[in-house]
C-alpha cells in the first residue's frame, strides 16, 4: 500500500508539472510583456526549470516505491515533501488561496508523507 502511495504522489508531481509549464507558457508568457527580451527569455527558462525539477522529483517519488534501501527512500521523501509543501504554501499566500495548484502540491506532500 505504502508503495502505491508514493508511486501516486510522483504521478501528481509529474501531472501538476506538466500543468505548470503550459499554464506559463500559455498564460503566462503569452500575454506578458517583459523588457529587454533577454528577460523574458531568462524568466520564461527558470520557470520550466521549475517544472523540470518538479518532474524530476515526481520521477523520484515512482523510483523511490522500487528502492529496498530505506535510508535513500526516506531522503528522498522528506526531501520532496519539504520542496512540495514550500511551493503549496508559496503559492497558496500569493493567491491568497485562489489558484489550484497548492491542493494539487499539498496532494503529493500527504501522499509521499502517507506512503513513507
């Protein structure tokens, strides 16, 4: 059971990441209006290296279900859940709530924690 637990959480990690890099791509991005255009290129990669570490913390979470190792298991998931639960709260305070992301992130923070 502990084990689905955390192969869910990495699903969401990787689904809310996913979801991330659209929305900024085509939400976002597409209506700011940012000068000079190298700032706008720097802003657009830092926010898809957002999601590519989130992704790579989502495939970690799956890959952690597998590990017999319990010290690297447990690295793994307080790592991620402490990287996950600091975004839910960041992006709960800055949309005062408002946005879905940080049930999606808070999602993967009980699961992995639920699955440790």
């Amino acid at each position: 059971m502990r084990d689905t637990l955390l192969q869910g959480a990495g699903v969401i990690a990787i689904i809310i990441s996913l979801i991330h890099g659209v929305l900024g791509e085509t939400k976002v991005f597409a209506r700011a209006t940012v000068e000079p255009p190298r700032l706008r290129l720097l802003l657009r990669l830092v926010w898809q290296a957002g999601t590519v570490a989130w992704i790579g913390g989502g495939v970690l979470l799956v890959a952690a279900s597998a590990m017999a190792d319990d010290a690297a298991r447990h690295w793994i998931v307080a790592t991620l859940a402490v990287v996950f639960a600091c975004a839910a709260l960041a992006n709960a305070i800055a949309t005062r709530g408002r946005h879905f992301g940080w049930i999606g992130m808070s999602a993967v923070v009980a699961l992995a924690t639920a699955g440790y």
